[in-house]
C-alpha cells in the first residue's frame, strides 16, 4: 500500500503540491488525472523517491519512507520501476535497452539472458532482441521502456502519461497491456493522464488533481457521474453545469427553478437548498419538435445555436432558457434535419442530473 499524508512538496517558493492525502491498495490501478502542470510527475517522482516530501509523510506497504536511511531506501525503491514520461533516447540494441535495470540491480547474466526475452514477450515485441533502439517507432518504443520496467518484477509499476503523444492503435496497445499486466502479476499500477477517457478505460480509481490539489478521489463511475466540485468537473469534460435552487421535492423527485426554468432531478434536498447541477453533453436526447412524447421527465424546447462537428459526432450549443450543450451523431443530426438556428425537441431524464449543495 502507498500512503501520502499531508504531504506538501515546494520547488523553491512554489508550494507545488498542497496538503496531498490519499492511499492506494495493492493490486490496484491508480490514475492521476490532471492538466499539463497540475503536479502528476511530482507525485509519482515522490512516490518512486526521486524527490523528498518538504512536509507530510509518505509510506510504502506501512515503511515511513520520507526519514529512511539511504540504504534503507534503495531496498524499497527495488521493489519500484518507473516509466518516464519522455524516455531519454535509445542506444544500442533492444536487449541493452530492457537488460540495463537488470544491470543496474546487479542481476547476474545468465538471469538476465533469460528475463529480457520473458519481458519483451510481455509487451509483444518477441525477437526484437538484436534490432537497433533507434528504428523502433514510438509505441515500440513505449513498450521497450515497460519491458525494461517489468523485468525487474517490481511490486509497483509506475507509469508517466504511458500515451502522451502515441497515435490511437499504440495507445490501444499499451492500455491492453497494462491490464495484462495487473491482472498476470497482480501488480499495483499507478499511472498519470491528462487524458479522461484514458482514466475511465484502464483505473480502478481516479485521483482528479488541480494546480497541485486532489479534487477527487473515486471510481470512474463516481468521479465521471458525480463530481464533488465544478473544478472536477469541468476536468472531466461536464459541459453542463447550472446553479439553482429546491423548488420542491416530493419523495426524492424534486423541481429546482434554474434561471425562470423548472427541472426535475432525483436528489435527497430538501426545497429552498441552493444547488448546482451538473449533466453531461451526451446525456441530452433530441426529437422533432411536436414530435412523440419521450419517458424522460425534462423536455424542452430549443434553438441550436451553435454546431461543431467531431468526427462521428457533432456537439451543439442549444439556446432553451437555459444554454446547454449536446452531443448527437452526425447520423441523427442528418435524420432529424438539423441546422444552426432552427428549433428542437430535445429531453433529459431526472435520472442523468446531478444534484450537489451549492457551498458559498
Ligand atoms: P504535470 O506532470 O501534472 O504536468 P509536474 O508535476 O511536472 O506537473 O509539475 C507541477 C508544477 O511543478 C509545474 O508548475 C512545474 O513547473 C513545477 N515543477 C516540477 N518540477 C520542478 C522542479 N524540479 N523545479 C521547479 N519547479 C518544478
Ligand atoms: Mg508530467
């Protein structure tokens, strides 16, 4: 198990990472989800003790690991292999990239004859061996860079934005293969994204950090379908989010008024709470105005005032006293004959709004 608490990390003046707590089982994968800077490769180099906590504890399978001796240190480090973000340029052969951790761990040779072609199996480049570093592409690349990491057999594996810059079918690669891994070896992973959609692929829980902060703690369902907070959010790609206030509530079906506009949601809050509600673009159905009536307890009307196009889909801005975005495929958006300015149907379920206390 890691365990970070309170842990303060300052480079210079700037505080970094503030007041950080969480914990992470073993066996598990861990996902830092953040924006460029939020402090992702600041946790993981504390984790993997390249860096020093400036406050707080951080504890690895209950060993407090900020006031360990060096030599103390270097024993748990070993049961720890890391994958940089940028792995710095190969040289020589493919067995010389995956042997040199064995090497530096003083592994003997003949042990080492026999793991690197184990490792490169793993990641799927078997008989790679003898091929120069250099003309592998960057997906084989990344999958040297883990062989070299897993043939150590660490118990935690680290990885730093494992896909930042691979084209979809590499990055599709990698994910299959870091499933693999934690269920084969039954190993922790921990791993950082700023990609959200990589987060609700792979991890079994997601830490959302901001400007140094976790936001959130949770599975994908809770963190993608119920953010604690509008920072979250919005990190996770909530495009609709409204404030508001408990009209009624009749057994946990309640109105809340959002700017002159009633909408029905399931929530607990009792009626004169102040709120915020948030929904997700791809939540929002359309219909032919006047068309047949939907089961979903929120329809209105609207008019589209904006539209992009994104591959398959196109997501849409719509004007119905209350400005919402939506996302449709391109295929309905063509069958329901839709165009910038016209007027639509469009529904919600109760059941696809959250509802959270608005705190001052
Ligand atoms: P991320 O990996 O989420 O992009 P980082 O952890 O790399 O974020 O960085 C978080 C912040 O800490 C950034 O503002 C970065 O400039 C700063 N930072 C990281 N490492 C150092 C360092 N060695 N010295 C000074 N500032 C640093
Ligand atoms: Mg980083």
């Amino acid at each position: 198990m890691i365990e970070f608490e309170h842990v303060v990390k300052n480079f210079g003046e700037k505080e970094v990472l503030k007041d950080t707590s969480f914990s992470i089982q073993n066996g598990e994968i861990f996902t830092f989800i953040g924006p460029s800077g939020s402090g992702k490769t600041t946790i993981l180099r504390l984790i993997d003790m390249l860096e020093r906590p400036t406050s707080g504890a951080i504890s690895i399978d209950g060993i407090n690991v900020s006031t360990l001796k060096d030599r103390d240190r270097i024993t748990i480090r070993r049961k720890m292999s890391m994958v940089f973000q940028k792995p710095s340029p190969l040289r020589g052969s493919v067995f010389d990239n995956v042997a040199i951790g064995l090497v530096f761990r003083n592994i003997g040779r003949d042990e080492i004859q026999a793991r690197v072609p184990e490792a490169l199996e793993l990641v799927g480049l078997k008989g790679y061996e003898e091929r120069k570093a250099g003309t592998l592409s960057g997906g084989e690349m990344q999958r040297v860079a883990i062989a070299r990491a897993i043939s150590t057999k660490p118990d935690i594996l680290l990885l730093d934005e494992p896909t930042a810059n691979l084209d979809p079918a590499s990055t599709e690669k990698i994910e299959n293969l870091i499933s693999a891994l934690k269920k084969r070896f039954e190993i922790t992973v921990v791993l950082s994204t700023h990609d959200m959609v990589q987060g609700q692929r792979l991890a079994d829980r997601i830490a959302v950090i901001i400007d140094g902060r976790i936001g959130q703690i949770g599975t994908s369902k809770e963190i993608f379908y119920h953010p604690m907070n509008r920072a979250v959010a919005n990190m996770v790609g909530i495009e609709n989010i409204f404030e508001g206030v408990v009209a009624k509530n009749e057994g946990g079906l309640a109105s809340i008024e959002v700017n002159g506009i009633s909408i029905v949601a399931t929530t607990p809050l009792p009626a004169g709470t102040p709120v915020v509600l948030y929904m997700r673009p791809e939540d929002i159905t359309f219909h032919v105005k006047d068309g047949v009536k939907s089961s979903a307890r929120n329809e209105f009307t609207g008019t589209i005032t904006k539209v992009l196009p994104m591959g398959p889909n196109a997501r849409l801005k719509v004007n119905a006293g209350i400005k919402l975005t939506a996302v449709i495929t391109q295929r309905s958006y063509e069958e329901l004959d839709l165009a910038l300015g016209k007027d639509i149907g469009l529904a919600f379920k109760a059941s696809a709004i959250h509802v959270v206390e608005k705190t001052a």
